[in-house]
C-alpha cells in the first residue's frame, strides 16, 4: 500500500491559537475539539478534515516550527532508508506520536478504558526534511489509529463528534 495522508499538524501559540482554532472551524466547518486534557495551555485540538484524514492544532514546541503533514507508511525503518537515499534529512527520529485524544490517565480517561487499548499513542513516527527544506512526517500506525483513519466521515459522525465536543468542554471548563 502507497503512502497516505492521515494527519495534518497546525503549530499555534499564545493569542494566534484561538483565531488558528477559528480559522479550521470556519474552513472545516466544524468546531475544532480539545484533547482530553486539563492542561489546557499544551492541550491539542482537533477535528476530521476529510476522509481518513485528522487535522490537529497544537503548542509550538520550536519557533521555526510548520505546518506537518503526517503519511502512514507500513514499515518506518524502511520508509527514512528510502527517504535518506533520496536525499531526505532525519529531523526527529523514531518516536512515539501521541494520539490525538491525549490526556491518558492524567485526564481521568485512559486509551485502555475508551478504546480498550492501553497504548495512548497513533504509532511511531518521524519526521524529515525534503531536499527544498519542507518537513513532512512519516507514521507507522498502530491498529487503533489504522481504525481511526479509515473510512469517511459522515454528518451523522461530524454531529455526534461536535456533540463529545460539547460533553468534553463541559467536563473540563475552568
């Protein structure tokens, strides 16, 4: 299977997050959903963009920091070796990318009670540089995230997911 885009990252900070977060509202057409997390000034928010594909908007973590898209490739290794042969740069090697509903245990709502998995990450990531300087994310995905990145989303879903949204920001308003 070919590579896919599954996953699109938004870094924001400060005043620009809440008008980032109402930009892919207004362009999604959908409210853009927090992590489940308490920590709200590091939480994520995210929402479907289309089908199979998440965008997600979190904290910069680097000042030179971009927009990342994430491809879901079946084997990492072997993907940076062909990456790095054609001419690619290792930026950030293999790691664990959290998934996009965040907070585990410290939100009082762990993957293992939701999902009945205990592994609170989408699968091992990296990302590299192109030869023109872009970034670009490549993720291996655990089976929870191969589930959660198939299929389309339908308003049924969008209205049921805008409705968590609402439970969640009721469950973690200050």
């Amino acid at each position: 299977m070919p590579p896919r885009l599954v996953l699109f990252n938004v870094p924001a900070e400060g005043s620009h997050s809440k008008a980032t977060l109402e930009f892919y509202g207004t362009l999604l057409g959908r409210k853009m959903v927090r992590s489940l997390s308490k920590d709200k000034d590091h939480a994520r928010y995210h929402a479907p963009a289309s089908h199979g594909v998440q965008i997600s908007v979190s904290p910069k973590h680097s000042p030179r920091e971009t927009v990342t898209c994430y491809f879901a490739v079946p084997d990492i290794k072997a993907a940076i070796k062909q990456l790095e042969a054609s001419n690619g740069k290792v930026v950030a090697d293999i790691f664990r990318l959290p998934s996009l509903g965040g907070g585990g245990a410290a939100a009082g709502c762990s993957n293992e009670r939701f999902f009945g998995d205990p592994d609170p990450t989408l699968g091992d990531a990296a990302i590299l540089q192109d030869p023109a300087g872009n970034l670009v994310g490549i993720i291996q995905l655990n089976q929870k995230a191969e589930v959660w990145f198939q299929g389309e989303v339908t308003p049924a879903e969008v209205a049921s997911y805008n409705h968590g949204a609402s439970i969640a920001a009721k469950l973690f308003s200050s």
